[in-house]
C-alpha cells in the first residue's frame, strides 16, 4: 500500500517536471496547437491560454500568435511552423532555464516530502488521537492551510491562490519542511513575476531559517 502511494506521488510529480508558466496568448489568428516536449499529443492553443516553458508550438502558414510574456514583453509571431518555447523566450532576451531548474528542485523536495510521510504511517486507534469538544484539552484551532491545494495550484500557475495558501503555510508552521517548500515556491513565483522586492524579502527569511537546504546553491546563483 505504502509503495503503491509512493508511486502515485512521483508519478504525479513527474508529469508536472519541467513545467514553468512563461507567459499567456494575448491573441490568436488562425490554427496553433501545442505538445509538451519529449510528447506527441497536439493540443489546441486558445486566446488566454497559459504558456509554459517546456511547450513546443505550431501553426498553419497563415497563424498569428501575439504572446505576453510574465514580466509583461509582448511578442508577435507569423508564419511559426515548429518552434520551442525556449527558442521564442531566447529570441525575446528572456531566460527560463534558472526558474526550470528551481521547479526542478522543488518537485524532488515535494516528493521527498510525500515519501517520508507515507514511509512514516504507524498503525494507531482513532480513539488514541480523537479529541471531544468536551475534552479539558479541547481548544479551538484555526483551520489549517493545505499545503498540498497550494502545491497543485503552483504546479498549474494558478499563482494569486498558490500564494495566499503559502502565507497562511510560512504563518502557520513557519519552520516545516513545507515552509522550506512554500518558501522557494514563493521565490520561484515572485521570480517569475519578476516582482525583485517580493523576491528578496522571501529569500532573506528563507536563508534564516533554511540554512542547510539543498536549494540555497542555486538561489545564490540567482
């Protein structure tokens, strides 16, 4: 049971790799469709459509493609055929390979999160850990933030919902390993955002409080 748990959460955070939301189609003229790299499913492009870094793009001779980018560059691209997204970002002066790679790491402390804490499921009674309202003990709690909503909604750049589970994550268990989680994710959207205070009053709380995580090497190449 514990390994086939294991597996559904690499599994899931595999197919996630390597997906950095880079920019959204601003407008669209004619046919365009998409894969994922390293696939061979074409999906159709929409106007509002997210645009992540690890797409490749396509279009019909007479397609137009306007994409605005996170940090607010426009591009305004024709006769496309087959292209990458970090081809299109490379033309634009825009670098995605840093934020790649933090993702990156990110996914493997999720995973190795998700790891320990099925590898650490013990056999208990609910009675040994039920607490009754009527209990001395018994207090009221403030809800407890879902860390796990949160990490979903930044794998899917759904960034404003991702960003005020993380606060309440950061607030709630400041020290956790999902606050050294929560923290980076924080890092990586206000870097994609290229939001530069927000990014440097995440990081200076991170480097207190995290001084030994594996992610403070590439933050400091940043």
């Amino acid at each position: 049971m514990k390994t086939t748990i294991l597996f559904i959460v690499i599994l899931f955070t595999g197919v996630l790799f390597g997906q950095t939301k880079v920019g959204q189609v601003s407008f669209l003229l004619g046919t365009i469709e998409y894969t994922v790299d390293g696939t061979s499913e074409w999906k159709p492009v929409d106007v509002g459509s997210n645009i992540f870094s690890n797409w490749i793009i396509r279009g019909a001779d007479d397609a137009e493609l306007e994409i605005t980018w996170d940090n607010g560059d426009v591009s305004e691209l024709s006769e496309l055929k087959i292209i990458k997204v970090s081809e299109l970002m490379k033309n634009a002066n825009l670098e995605t390979d840093w934020l790649d790679r933090m993702k990156n790491k990110i996914d493997v402390l999720f995973t190795e999160n998700e790891a320990s804490k099925v590898q650490g499921v013990a056999g208990i009674r609910r009675s040994e850990v039920t607490i009754e309202k009527e209990d001395s003990i018994y207090w009221a709690e403030p809800q407890a933030a879902d860390f796990n909503e949160g990490y979903v909604a930044f794998q899917n750049a759904d960034y404003d919902k991702a960003i005020l589970i993380f606060e309440q994550v950061v607030s709630q268990e400041p020290l956790s390993k999902k606050s050294e989680i929560a923290r980076s994710c924080l890092i990586t959207i206000y870097s994609n955002k290229s939001d530069s205070l927000k990014v440097a009053e995440q990081t200076k709380i991170f480097i207190k409080d995290f001084p030994n995580s594996n992610l403070l090497p590439l933050m400091n190449e940043k």
